[in-house]
C-alpha cells in the first residue's frame, strides 16, 4: 500500500534513535528498572484499549502519565521497550490490522526514545533535588518533544490516508487536542516525584486515574447516545421531509386529475376549429385553396393550435416538480392557475375578476406556486354558487408581494377555522374533497418563507392572503424606481 514505505521509515527512524540513546546512556537494568518498565506496559495498554479522548492526533490522555513516567525514570531503550509493549498488547486486544499496530509501535518508540534522550541530556537523574529549575526544565521540553513527535507522526499517517480533507478538520481542533495535552507535564512530573519519594506512593496515581476514568467515560458514552440520537434525528427529519415532497406531489396530481374535464373542453374547443377548417380545405382542396380566405383558414389553425399546445405545456409544467427555485411573477404564475381552471369555474357560472397592481418577482419554485394558486381557486369554486364571484389581487408593498383569492359563498364557519391548516381536515363532502388542499398551501408558502391568513365568515365568504419576500433582484428594482 501507498503508506507503507510511511510506516517502515518511521520505525526505522525510531530504531535508529532508541540505539543512539541506548548507547549514550545505556542505563541499569536490576530488578526496580524491571518493576517500572513492567508498571508502565501495562498502564499504557490499559490507558490505550479504554481510549478516552477521540481524536486523530493524538493518545488516550490516560496513556500520557504512564508514557510520560517510562520517559523520565527509564533510560531511551527501556522506555521505549516497555511503552511499544503496552501499545502492541492494546492493539491485539483491540484486533488492529498488523499495519495499524506496526505503526503505532513505530510511533511510540520514535516519541518516547527521543523525549528520553531530550530529559536525559538536560539533566536527567533520579537523584538530587527534582523540583529544580533543570530538572523542571528538561521535563517540560521532554513532554514537548514526545507531544510533538507523537502529533508529527500521526499528521503524516493521516495526510497520506484523507489528503488535503483532513488539514481543513485538524485546523478546527488542533487547539483542543493541544490543550488536552498539556496534561503530560503536571501527570508526567507528579509520577516522578512520587517515585523518587517512595515507590508505593506511585499508587496514589491510581485513584485520580481512576476517578478520571468513570467521569470521561460517562462522558464519551453520553456523547454517544446524543451523535445517536442525532443521527435518528436526522434520519427521521429526512425520511419526514420526503413524505411531505412525496404528499405535496400527490395532492398535486389530484388536482390534475379534477382538472381533466376543464382541460379537456379547452383543448376540444381549439381542436374542433383546427378539425373543421381543416376539413374543409380537404373536401374541396382546388376550391378553397384558390379562394382569398385560404390564409384566414390556415391562420386559424396555427392558431388554434398554438393554443392548445400551450394548454398541454402548463399542464405538463404543473404536473412536474422545478429542480431548482428562480424568479417567479405571481401575476403570471396566477394566469396559468386561471388558464387550468378558468373554464371548469366559468361552466360553474361564476365570474372571475382579476386585479393586478405593481406585482413583483419572488424566489421559488413556479410549480409549487401554481398549486398554491390552483387549490385556493378551486376551493373558492367549490364554495361559491351560480352568480357568485371570484376576485384574484396581485400587489406589492413593505417588501412583500401579495395575492390574495376572494369569494363571496357560503363561507366557513368560526368552530372550524383553527383547524383549516390541518392534513386531511374538510369541510367539503364526504368524497368531495382530500382535507390536503390548504394543508399544502401552508407547506409550499412556508417553505418560501411566506405567510398564509384566511378570512372568513360564515354566509359572507372566505378571502385567503398570501405574502411572499420580494426576490432581491425585485427590491433593488424597486429601490432604484425610488431614487429615480
């Protein structure tokens, strides 16, 4: 693989390093030596197999006491022997690819033998007064050089693996994981007096540890259940937001379908002239076609025909959802509403008037708006009676534009009105009606950042206003009209 040659030259690197410290200070190997290596393996690969921090650059902040104490009190060689023991025993534990355990080996015994040699050459000794300015010292850069050799490595793993994806994530927590570091040198530089004071003082480490342990625990496992709960969360407002895609579009189609009939008639009225003049040229082709009317007729089938094919082609931009929001005039998007239901309200014997001033353009989805403006027609078609009548009003004011449908039938009764927004609510007939059509008026104005009031009184008629945001490009025209 691509990052093995990453791998061989950093336990390379780290073999070569722990030789050199061995061979400065090649340190006593008794039985005490023994004890400290063995203590801190096994920390380490306890600190490890319970990671408590997550995160990509660096180790568990428990593993930094132990790491931190083989630096100080073991010569380069046996630090590293006892922390690359620990790692490798937490990385069988954990079933690691051979890979991942041969690199965080390579890791450690780079980090740790150079810290060593780092502490050793500045005045490292278990002897004399540890809380003086060069052994306080050579801690704290020891601790810097393990951290910094320790953070370097992994940045080159991870650069290798996700490329220029990871630098953009580390620069949001490359504070965070700095911080949390810090903890080597108070822990490190604790582990080291208590040791030189008495070895079975080094036990009092175990209840802070220990302490430490419970509290991060708890923490990370309710961090857990919290990405959890987030990720159902999430699935569920999706799944929520595609249910209503999927309900607007079926309310749709329902009403494409209620249409049909209109629709119908205003295609057979274009299609009974094109078949009738047509005819006519047909049946007597040496008469009408020298006659001076042939260009009347046939212009009367180009036109009729235009008319028809643009009837289909709203119905079909009607029927299909937009894929992407642009500019929308609500007074042309209100034609094309009348255009599919004029005729079906007119057969009713109700007049429509229509009273448009000063509309602007919004940011939306044409489709969506036509629906709007077709359900609250054919709702005020199906509320009013022969000799009743519809007004249509497109206007714009305050940044807003408005339209609003008005009827003067039967009205809607004040018990109801609060629930006039609810799916599957009606006061419709029992199979007259699906209860969608307002539920989905709401969900499109929302969706656009609008608002949708209906006014209404029982016998006197309902009028229902709806407010969109002027598009941007609307507001600058009209400021410049202003200045103008």
């Amino acid at each position: 693989m691509k990052y093995r040659w990453y791998i061989g030259a950093v336990l390379i690197a780290g073999l070569a390093v722990m030789a050199l410290g061995q061979g400065l200070w090649p340190g006593e190997w008794g039985g005490e030596e023994a004890a400290v290596m063995g203590l801190t393996a096994v920390l380490v690969g306890i600190a490890l197999v319970y990671a408590l921090k997550v995160s990509p650059q660096a180790d568990a902040s428990l593993a930094i006491a132990p790491l931190f104490l083989g630096v100080l009190l073991l010569s380069p060689l046996q630090a590293a022997v006892a922390t690359a023991a620990g790692s490798i025993s937490a990385d069988l534990w954990l079933r690691r690819r051979k890979e991942v355990a041969t690199f965080n080996a390579a890791v450690v015994v780079l980090s740790v033998s150079l810290s060593g040699m780092v502490f050793q050459s500045l005045g490292g000794s278990k002897d004399g007064a540890l809380l003086s300015a060069g052994v306080l010292g050579a801690s704290v850069l020891a601790g810097m050089a393990l951290h910094a050799v320790n953070v370097a490595a992994m940045i080159g793993m991870l650069s290798i693996q996700k490329g220029a994806a990871f630098w953009s994530m580390w620069r949001r927590a490359w504070i965070l994981d700095n911080v949390q570091e810090a903890a080597i040198l108070p822990l490190g530089f604790l582990a080291l007096v208590l040791w030189h004071e008495a070895w079975w003082s080094m036990l009092l480490m175990v209840i802070p540890m220990a302490l430490a342990y419970i509290a991060l625990t708890r923490s990370v496992k309710e961090a857990r259940e919290n990405i959890e709960l987030a990720s159902r969360l999430k699935k569920q407002m999706d799944e929520l937001k595609t249910t209503q895609a999927q309900l607007i579009q079926s309310a749709k189609m329902a009403s494409v379908g209620t249409l049909a009939a209109g629709v119908a008639h205003e295609i057979n009225n274009p299609l009974f002239a094109i078949l009738g003049r047509a005819e006519l040229l047909l049946r007597a082709p040496e008469k009408h076609l020298a006659s001076m009317r042939v260009r009347e007729y046939i212009e009367a089938i180009h036109e009729m025909a235009q008319r028809a094919a643009k009837i289909v082609q709203e119905l079909l931009a009607y029927s299909r959802p937009s894929v992407t929001p642009r500019q929308v005039k609500l007074s042309e998007a209100m034609d094309v509403a009348l255009d599919l239901v004029g005729r079906d309200i007119a057969n009713k014997g109700v007049e429509i008037q229509k009273d448009y001033s000063d509309t602007q353009y919004i940011q939306g989805w044409p489709d969506k708006i036509e629906q709007v403006f077709v359900n609250l027609l054919m709702n005020a078609k199906d509320a009013s009676g022969s000799g009743c009548q519809i007004t249509v009003k497109c206007w714009a004011e305050d940044g807003f534009a408005g339209v609003s449908v008005q009827d003067n039938g039967r009205g809607i009764p004040e018990s109801v009105q609060h629930r006039l927004f609810e799916p599957f609510f009606t006061t419709k007939e029992v199979g007259k009606g699906t209860g969608l059509g307002l539920y989905v008026c709401h969900r499109i104005v929302t969706e656009h950042n609008g608002s949708i009031e209906v006014k209404s009184a029982e016998g006197e008629g309902t009028e229902v206003v709806i407010k969109f945001p002027l598009s941007r490009q609307s507001m600058v025209e009209k400021l410049t009209a202003g200045v103008g």
